[in-house]
C-alpha cells in the first residue's frame, strides 16, 4: 500500500546547527505536504506546509524543500534551539478540506545545548 | 488566538465499557476529524466529518465508533465497548473551509482501557 514514511527514527544536533529532517512519500496523488511538530503531551502543531507546484518554501527558521521526482520531502530548522525539541511529522493529502492527513512514523529531534 | 479544545484530558475506563471524548472545534470551522495515536506510533486517521455526516472513515473506524456534532460547537467520539486496545491519544483536529488544507489539532485526550 502507499504510505508516508521518515527515514531515521531519531536526530540530535548542537544548539546552534542547523537540522535537516527527512520524508519519502509514495502516494504520487498527494498535492499538499505538511510538517507537524509534536510536543510531549500536545497535539501535533502545524511547522509549514508546501503544494505539489512548488519545490521550497520558507518560514521563520524553517524551509520545506519537495523533490516530487523521487519524492522526497525535507524539513530544515536553521540555527536550532532547545525549544525545537520535539516530534516532527510529514504528512500528506490530497487539496481541499475533505481529505484527510497521512502522517509519517514520527521522528525525534534532541537538541543537545 | 482560536483553537480546539478536548474534554477530558485523561480517561480511564473499564474494558467493554462506553466512552465519550468530547471536543469544541474552532467556532467558524466546517470540518471535523478525529485522530489517534497508539503510544510510540504515527497518528492515524479515524474520520471526517462534514454537514452532520460522515465524509470518510477508516478501516479502524468500526461499528464501536460513531461520532455525532450534538449542538452548534461540540464534536464528539463515542466508542460503545472499549477495548484494551482502543488505549491510545485521541486528536480532534477541524478545518476552516476556506482554505481548505490546514487541519488545527486539539491537546488530545489520553484514553486508558483496563
């Protein structure tokens, strides 16, 4: 079946380093892309998101980078900071309000001070 | 700044035993979801709901489920007969229309079976 999956379970980085967390998705139809951030005990808290049409979008200290060829989807934190610590989700859907998220596993980013 | 809240934060009950998660989406949203997830796992799709009727569900959303939005603001997960494995976060999340995309997630409430 299709799914959205993360390829490394955990990522620890310096206070400081920039962090690059990665997502492979195999459901072509999907149009939307999001990143989510999880805190303990919270509900998974919307980062950034990015259409099919585009290739990279840019946040505050965030950027969504989507390679549709080989469908690939990144999250990168600039200058990451203890308060970054958390869960991070991609998710994915089809456009519009009906449709539901697919998310990935989840992966852990520490931030070590 | 709006947002979703759940009721209770925390449910125990007792294995077969009827449980009801209670949320209130953002007031001027028009989509409804549910969400779970087990302890360790991905969050996972339950349903949707949209004009006082289900728009899709999964295949975890069995005849134990049903969800109903009683009155102008809450939304609710009603599950008849728990079972152990039904433990799990419970995420309501709703989405403004508009835009179409943005899913805005509650705190989840946290449901133990015994």
């Amino acid at each position: 079946g299709e799914s959205v999956g993360l390829h490394l379970p955990t990522l620890s980085v310096q206070e400081g380093d920039n962090s690059i967390i990665n997502c492979a998705y195999s459901n072509s139809a999907s149009d939307y892309f999001i990143w989510y951030k999880q805190e303990s005990g919270k509900g998974p808290q919307f980062i950034i998101d990015i259409r099919s049409n585009m290739d990279k979008r840019q946040g505050q200290r965030v950027t969504v980078l989507l390679n549709k060829t080989v469908k690939h989807l990144s999250l990168q934190i600039a200058a990451t900071q203890p308060g970054d610590s958390a869960v991070y989700f991609c998710a994915e859907k089809y456009t519009g309000a009906n449709s539901k998220l697919t998310f990935g596993k989840g992966i852990t980013l520490s931030v070590r001070p | 700044e709006p947002e979703v809240t759940q009721t209770p934060s925390h449910q125990v009950t007792q294995m077969g035993q009827e449980v009801i998660l209670r949320c209130v989406p953002i007031s001027n949203h028009l989509y409804f979801y549910w969400y779970r997830q087990i302890l360790g796992q991905k969050v996972e799709f339950l349903v949707s709901f949209y004009n006082n009727e289900i728009s899709e569900k999964s295949e975890i959303f069995d005849d134990q489920f049903s969800v109903e939005r009683p009155d102008g603001s809450n939304f609710t997960l009603k599950i008849r007969s728990t079972k152990l494995e039904d433990s799990a976060m419970y995420f309501c999340a709703s989405n403004l229309a508009l835009l179409g995309n943005e899913q805005f997630f509650g705190p989840g409430t946290r449901l133990t079976v015994l």
